[in-house]
C-alpha cells in the first residue's frame, strides 16, 4: 500500500487543517484532499442533498487508490458516515467521535 492514499475531504477549505495535522503526524504519508466549494456550506443543506455530495466526493476520491478515507465535514460526518462505510471496503474516520471521545475523558462523569 506504499503506492496508496490517504482521501480526505471537507464541505470547503477547513479541512486543510486535517491535512496539516496529518502532515505533522505522518511525514511521508499520500494524501489526496477534496474540498467541495460548490456546494458550501453543507449545514445549510438538507440530509438528502448532503448524502448526495458526501458519496459523489467519495467517488471522486476512489479514482485514487485509496487505503483510507477521512470525513473532515462534521455535517456529512454526522449524516453520511454510516453510508460510506457501507460503500467502502477501507476504514473511514470521522471528526465528530475523536472529539467526544476527548470530551469524555476529561468530563467529570466521562459521558
């Protein structure tokens, strides 16, 4: 998979600071990043229209040879994930669950 990347894609720019902290964490690493400008902001859209852009951007990144895909839009983190993983045979990852999982662990009840 050394010839494999890393897809990344967000509603617009903002997930360029994804890529930045994955540059940091893994040097070396390819990565191809999507940033669906048409359409932004996708918080205004609704859940059909927001499914519909996230697995046309995962279209688009499949013309890459993919090893892993990560959702930089906490929208289509939030509606589309469970969709794309059923599409994909690669991890996905999302922005939403790393966050409440930090929350957590530093919550007084850890919920």
């Amino acid at each position: 998979m050394k010839n494999s990347y890393i897809g990344i894609y967000d509603s617009g720019i903002g997930g360029l600071s994804v890529v930045s902290h994955l540059i940091e964490a893994m040097p070396g690493e390819n990565i191809v990043f999507l940033a669906d400008n048409k359409h932004m902001p996708y918080g205004s859209k609704n859940k059909e229209e927001i499914l519909s852009y996230s697995l046309n951007n995962v279209e688009i990144l499949q013309r890459y040879p993919l090893k892993a895909i990560i959702i930089a839009c906490n929208t289509s983190d939030s509606i589309a994930s469970e969709a794309i993983r059923e599409k994909v045979s690669i991890p996905v990852f999302g922005v939403i669950d790393p966050v409440v999982d930090q929350v957590c662990q530093i919550s007084r009840n850890h919920r």
